[in-house]
C-alpha cells in the first residue's frame, strides 16, 4: 500500500514537473523545424507581452498583434468589417504573397466568376485557391484564437521556397476570432483565476466559469448556429465575406470535452444533409488525409467519422457544403484554462494550441496540393445547377404585415439570393399575396441548393440523431404564407436595397386613434404609446369603422382626456409609427359596425415593467433570446434579476416576470418561490417556458398533466446500440402546427388559425376539460418539418403547449415551446408580447 502511494506521488510530482517545464513554452514549440524566420516580423510575445499559452490571449491585444503585422509585413492586408455589440472590432486578415497584393481586387473577382455562367471558359492553371480559416466561434473554446497568434506569425516570418509557392498560390482569409466578446469574457476568467503554480485539478475554480460563461456573445447566442439566420453583427460580417470571395474551404475551430482527443470531419456518414453532393465529402476526406499525417508527426490522437455531422446548414462547418465549399470541423480536447488532469494525460493549453495550429497548417497544404480539385469541384458545383430544371420558385408574404416578410427578404438578400417584390394582388395556392408584403424568390438563379435549403420541409431521414435542429424551414420560422409555383408570378426587378417599412398615420383626429395588432413592430408601438403616458385600450371583438375591418387586438389610443393635446398625440403616433411598417388610422366617431369605441369589449392596458431572471440554473441561450429580442427589436427595457438574489429583491413593481428554461428545479430556492407565488396572487403574471413546467408542477404554480411513454423499450438492440436508442428520442429542433383560438388573446395579432411552433422538448400537456381553455392545441398530425420519433409523435398529438392559471389577482402563463428560438423565430415572437401586454385579460 505504501509503495503505491509512494509511486502516485512520484508520479504527480513529474506531472507537476512536466506542467512547469511546458508552463512557458516558446515559439518553437508550435513552429514547424527547419525553417527559416524573418528577423524583422515581431513574435507575439514581443507585441502582446507573454508567450503564446502562458495566458489566455484577451481580444484587444489579439487584435493589436494582428495589426502589427499588417503594418510591417507585405504579405497582410487588414479588413475592419465592424464590430460586436460591446464594440470590438471584426477583423480580418488577407494573406497572400506580396505580388498577389497588388492585384488582390483581380483574384477576387476571378475567384467568383468560377461560379457564374461562362466559368468554363476560365483557366485555372494561374488561379490561387481561396482559404477562409476561422477560430474560436465560442468564446471559452480559446485554444483556437490563441494557435492564430502563432499561424499569424508563421505565415508573415516564415521563408523558403515551399512558403513562397504556397503563398503565390493561396489567399488564406485569417479570422483570428469569430467571437471577440465571448473570447475577451473567457480570458478574463481563466487569467483572474490563474495561479503562478498552475493546478490540475478539476476542481479548481479557474476550469468552472461563473453563469453564462464565456461560449456565448453579447446577448448569450451560440453564433456558431448564426450561419444561415445572420442575425447578429459577427455572422454578418463573416457571411459578406463568405458570399465576396466564395472561398474554397471553410476552417471553424472549436473544442470539446478535456477527455476527448483531436477530432476533424468528416463526421457520421449517415448524418449528411441530402443537398451536400457526394463529391464533398470525398474531397473532405481526402483533405483529412493531411492532418492524419501532420498529427501523426506531433504525436497527438485523433479520430474523424464519429459524433459529429454535417447536417444544419447554420452551423460554420456545414454551411459552406451548400455553397460549393468544403466545411471542415476542427474539435481540440479543451484545457478550459492552463492545465488540467485528463484521461490522456495532462492536458496544457499549449498542447491544445499546437493541435490547432498544426491543423491550421495541414489545411493550407491540403489546398495547395489539391489547388486544381477544388477549383474544379466549386465551377462543377455551380455549372451542375445551371444545367439543372430549375424552373419556378417559392412566394411568400403576409397580407396583415409586411415586416416579418421584409425581414425574411434581408436574410435572402445578404446570402446573395435574387428576391423580387410581388406586383399587385395575387391569390396563389389559395393564399393572398399583396404588393409591398409579399416577395418572389426564382429558382434559376446562381445557388438553387441555398434556397431549397431555407425553404424546404423534410420528415424523413437516413438517421434518427441529430447533432443540432433536424428543421429551420424560413418560411414556418416567420409564420408567412408561401408557396412554391412551377411559374413564376408577375413581379418586379430584383431587389437590390429594401425600401423602409413605412407606416405612419392617415390624418390627424381630434377623437381617436385605431391600429390592428398583426404588424410585427406593434409591441414597440404600443410600448411607446403607453410610457408615454397616455391611454391606450385593446378591442376583445372584431369591429369594421369607415369600412375598414379591425380584427381582434384593435388598439385604441382616445384623443382626448390625455395626458398631451391632440396636436402632440398625433405628432407621437405619426413619428412612432414611421419606419415600422404599422398604419395607424384616426376614427372621427365611435359608432362602429360591431363594438362601439366605447364599449366594455376594450380592455384598458398599463406600462409594463418587466424583469427576467438569469444567473445560476437559467439556460442562457433561452435568456439572452428574450433580452435580446425585448432590447433590439422592441426598445423595452428588460431588468435581469440573478437567481443569486431574488429571494431578497423587491419585486411589487413588475408587471411580468419571465422564467426562461432551466437546467434543473433547483434554480429557484423555497424561499424565491413562495415570493413570486405572493407577487403573483397579488396581480402579477408570471411566464415560464419549456421544463419550467415542471417546475410550476411541483411548486404548485398550475396543475398540470403530463404525457408520458410507458412503454418505450429496447428489444433486440446490442449494449453497443444504446445510445442510438435513447437519442433517437431526443426531439431536438422540428417544427410543427398547432391550431389557434384567433378570439384568445395570447392569439391576438395572427391572421390565420394554424401557426408553426418550433419545438425542442419533449415535454407534452394534456388539454384542458374546457375547449376555450385550450387556445393553441396540436392538431393530430402536427409534424410539418424535421424528426420527431414515433413514440413521441404519438405523444404530441392534440397535446397543447400553453397553459393558463389565475392565481389570486394575477396569473401563471406557461409556453413549453421556445417562441423566440435564434432571433429568427419572428413569427411567434408576438406570443411572449401578448402574454406580457394581455396576460391579465386571460
């Protein structure tokens, strides 16, 4: 017994010599041997001040060493393409040997015309191969933007012939970091919480981040699922580089679990997205070849062709696979600090910094050697779709509003796509499309593939797991009418930039004011309206005045007995409305067809303070959704409450309060809950989402009855086929229909009466007794697009996925869907607004 602790403390006594010996490693360590370096190009560490590796590099002096070397070297151009939402820069490196420099504007444009019509014409002999490599899209997987420090340097001092021809032959599209606040957050946490004796022990507070971590940007986004929605500014930026230079091959560098090793794709075979040709994947393979050889050399273990897929054309890897590019996958065991123990061993964040930046390397030579091969499959890729019946297209629109539509029409447009405006009033499909609501997208255009991508419904697959969502379906996402035609409907010339909304008021009344509710911008109106000061009222009934019929959630502002004079009102209204595609109109009696303007059918509404709690126990990306979508589209102000302290926060003066979807019931202590049941039966509404149903369950906020599988069993599956089992049953991401109740007010806003739900749980209610207690039920067969098991399906059927309960004076409100999924999720946003401006009508 004493021998062997004499040998476990031996042997971490050599482990923590080994970690000091590769505390502070130099440039060496990274570099490739016998070559030669440029004594006139800094290294980092005489620019940033450390080592690469001996600290977490912080963005502003990543970004201050990349600058340097744009300035001395001849090799570097620097793109600022914007910034983050906390204003960090967006950078870009252009790499290339200096005579490609002076004629970098040329290759571009050749570069591109290998994917329009007469690219067969184009010799490739002379022609670079274009190489976009991008790091750390998540902010605490930092091994990445840490290795281009080293790449950067490499490819700026490194000399010899083999360097030169690479260069002469490449343009290398360097993104040091995808994710610059993430990254600045996790530096942060792992310096502040370095130890000059560096620990192994997985216990240490450095490897455990506090809430919401640092994988994440600013409003708490995983912007690797960004790709495809372009949401946010740091996938704007990376996807107008994409669509200028249409690169070749597409790197995202990420890492995963500290026991894991060195993945690269490609991934499952049987998880590959029915659009991405054969050919891709070949070439993928071929591609993985070379960093089998260079991690080989190093010694590092890896594997490919397991776990991960290439399935969601919005994730990093897997978009450029629809757009005649290669998509590789890099995952690094993470360190998620300075060293920790592992089942391979220690595990130093220099050895997770080599394996990206060898990896780095091996992909520039990978396209070096198969220049020819990929130029070739990108004109092939493009040529192959022009020769393709391509005919006809998809329309899509909303009658009642133009924003959601114009919306979709701008995530088109910045992927290049030819959207046309509709011309006139047309019915196609037994749907109606208006002028300056409704928009034609033609198929013969340069990349049909993208389109299907977006507009496509799918309910069969080889594979029954899923990496990430088996559905994002634009059109159902936006909750718009569409259609697919095999004839093109009259329409306009291609948009190049989308006119404003518009909006505004008819004329000015000394009586009232009337907006319908559909238009996706009236929450920040009516916000506007209401914190102002003045009186607004909302219309339980359909009424029609100067033959114009208003549907259910009429607004109503009186232009008299308010807090401002006609004059002003009219002048708020008129500015408030502009811009925001919401057509106010002035009503000069209140004698209407149906409810009179005086009725007790308009319920007055009050300024909503909200408050949504986050910290501990709350999923972020849930959170940051809803803060981002009440910030950056409504202009309503949020307050964040951390679970941390809302047992000691004062809470009489909200209105609302949001629970997003929690990791566990243990988010909420005894203490919290027994305040926000007190808040509530004193006239608060309380919103929860997805498992928080639950938690209202058990905490006896609703009583609520749960379906559930009794009879799910394995039968004839090996040990080996467990997992494929129970994941099989994961219902991550599909999209299905639910009918509404268009009289209810969480239905108020919506013009027809099926609405698709994105849905990622399996959490299934029962109806209520009472047909008017179910105002959003599932219809029987409910699945429109991607995977949902039988057992499930079964599950889901006429199962509803909102609930009410009145609990003294206030009331208890539960969505088990994700209504405000990515910020691309527009067309079920309004049902959050309504729960917050209506709740207490329901």
């Amino acid at each position: 017994m004493m021998r062997q602790l004499a040998i476990r403390l031996l042997t971490f006594c050599l482990g923590l010599m080994a970690i000091h010996a590769q505390e502070v490693p130099g440039l060496e360590y990274y570099l490739p041997s016998g070559m030669e370096y440029n004594a006139e190009i800094p290294t980092p560490e005489s620019v940033v001040g450390h080592q690469v590796g001996e600290w977490h590099i912080t963005h502003d002096k990543l970004v201050q060493y990349m600058q340097t070397l744009a300035v001395v070297s001849d090799r570097i151009e620097i793109e600022d393409r914007g910034n983050t939402f906390e204003d960090r820069p967006l950078i870009l490196l252009k790499i290339t040997a200096p005579e490609n420099h002076n004629r970098l504007e040329a290759i571009r444009r050749q570069h591109v015309a290998l994917t329009e019509a007469g690219a067969e014409s184009l010799d490739l002999d002379n022609m670079p191969v274009v190489v976009y490599q991008g790091f750390s899209v998540h902010g605490n997987e930092p091994s990445g933007s840490n290795a281009s420090l080293a790449y950067a340097y490499y490819l700026a001092a490194a000399q010899g012939p083999e360097i030169e021809d690479m260069l002469r032959n490449t343009v290398i599209l360097l993104d040091p970091s995808f994710n610059p606040d993430g990254l600045q957050r996790f530096a942060y946490w792992a310096n502040t919480n370095r130890s000059m004796n560096l620990n192994p022990d997985e216990n240490e507070r450095e490897y455990h981040e506090v809430w919401p971590g640092g994988r994440t940007n600013h409003y708490w986004f995983d912007i690797n699922r960004d790709w495809l929605p372009v949401q946010l500014p740091e996938s704007r930026a990376r996807i107008e580089t994409f669509h200028d230079w249409k690169p070749n091959i597409l790197t995202d560098h990420h890492e995963m679990g500290t026991n894991s090793t060195f993945f690269f794709q490609p991934g499952e075979p049987s998880r590959v997205h029915p659009l991405t040709p054969v050919r891709n994947q070949e070439l993928t393979a071929e591609i993985g070849t070379y960093h089998i050889r260079a991690l080989n050399r190093i010694g590092s273990l890896y594997y490919s062709e397991e776990d991960y897929d290439d399935y969601y054309y919005g994730k990093g890897s897997t978009f450029p696979d629809v757009n005649g590019s290669i998509g590789i996958l890099f995952e690094q065991a993470s360190s998620r600090g300075h060293v920790q123990e592992s089942d391979n061993g220690l595990l130093t964040f220099p050895f997770t910094i080599r394996n990206q930046f060898t990896t780095a390397l091996s992909t520039i030579e990978a396209a070096r050697n198969m220049r020819t091969k990929l130029l070739d499959y990108q004109r092939d890729f493009y040529s192959g779709m022009r020769e393709e019946n391509n005919r006809g297209g998809y329309v899509f629109g909303d009658s009642k509003d133009g924003a959601r539509a114009r919306h979709l029409a701008e995530i088109l447009r910045r992927h290049r796509i030819e959207v046309r405006p509709i011309r006139g009033q047309q019915t196609i499909g037994g749907k109606t499309y208006t002028e300056g609501h409704g928009y034609v997208v033609p198929l013969q255009q340069q990349n049909p593939q993208l389109i299907r991508a977006m507009f496509e419904t799918r309910t069969a697959f080889r594979d029954s797991l899923f990496y990430d969502v088996s559905a994002w379906t634009f059109p159902l996402s936006f909750n718009l009418d569409y259609s697919q035609v095999n004839s093109l409907p009259e329409s306009g010339e291609p948009i190049t930039d989308l006119p404003p909304l518009g909006g505004g008021v008819d004329s000015r009344s000394e009586y009232a004011y009337l907006f319908e509710w559909h238009e996706y911008y009236t929450p920040k109106l009516l916000n506007t309206i209401l914190n102002k000061g003045l009186r607004a009222k909302v219309a339980r009934e359909p009424f029609t005045l100067d033959g114009r019929k208003y549907d259910y959630g009429t607004i109503l502002v009186p232009a008299r007995n308010q807090s401002m004079d006609p004059g002003a009102i009219y002048d708020l209204l008129r500015n408030a409305a502009s811009g925001s595609g919401i057509s106010v109109y002035a009503a000069n009696t209140g004698h209407t067809v149906g409810i009179d303007l005086g009725s007790r059918e308009f319920e007055a509404l009050k300024p909503q303070k909200v408050a949504i709690l986050v910290g501990d126990g709350i999923r972020s990306y849930d959170a940051g959704e809803i803060w981002h979508l009440f910030d950056t589209r409504y202009q309503m102000k949020l307050t964040k409450i951390d679970t941390d302290y809302l047992g000691r926060a004062d809470l009489s003066s909200y209105t609302d309060i949001i629970i997003p979807s929690s990791w566990g019931s243990g988010a909420i202590g005894e203490g919290a809950a027994k305040a926000l049941k007190e808040w509530v039966r004193e006239g608060g509404t309380l919103i929860g989402y997805r498992n928080v149903a639950n938690w209202f369950n058990s905490q006896e906020f609703m009583k609520l009855n749960f379906r559930k599988d009794s009879t799910l069993q394995a039968k004839n599956l090996r040990f080996d086929q467990r997992d494929e089992f129970f994941g099989a049953q994961v219902t991550g991401g599909a999209i299905f229909e639910a009918r509404l109740d268009r009289s209810h007010p969480v239905s108020w806003g919506y013009k027809n009466n099926r609405l698709p739900l994105f849905r990622n749980t399996n959490i299934y209610l029962d109806p209520e007794k009472n047909s008017f207690d179910n105002p959003i039920r599932y219809t029987d067969n409910p699945l429109l697009s991607g995977y949902i098991s039988e057992e499930n399906a079964a599950l889901i059927s006429g199962s509803v996925p909102f609930k009410v309960n009145r609990m003294g004076q206030g009331r208890v409100i539960l969505f088990t869907d994700n209504t405000n999924f990515r910020a691309f999720w527009y067309g079920t946003n309004k049902l959050l607004m309504n729960a917050i401006f209506f709740g207490h009508i329901m």
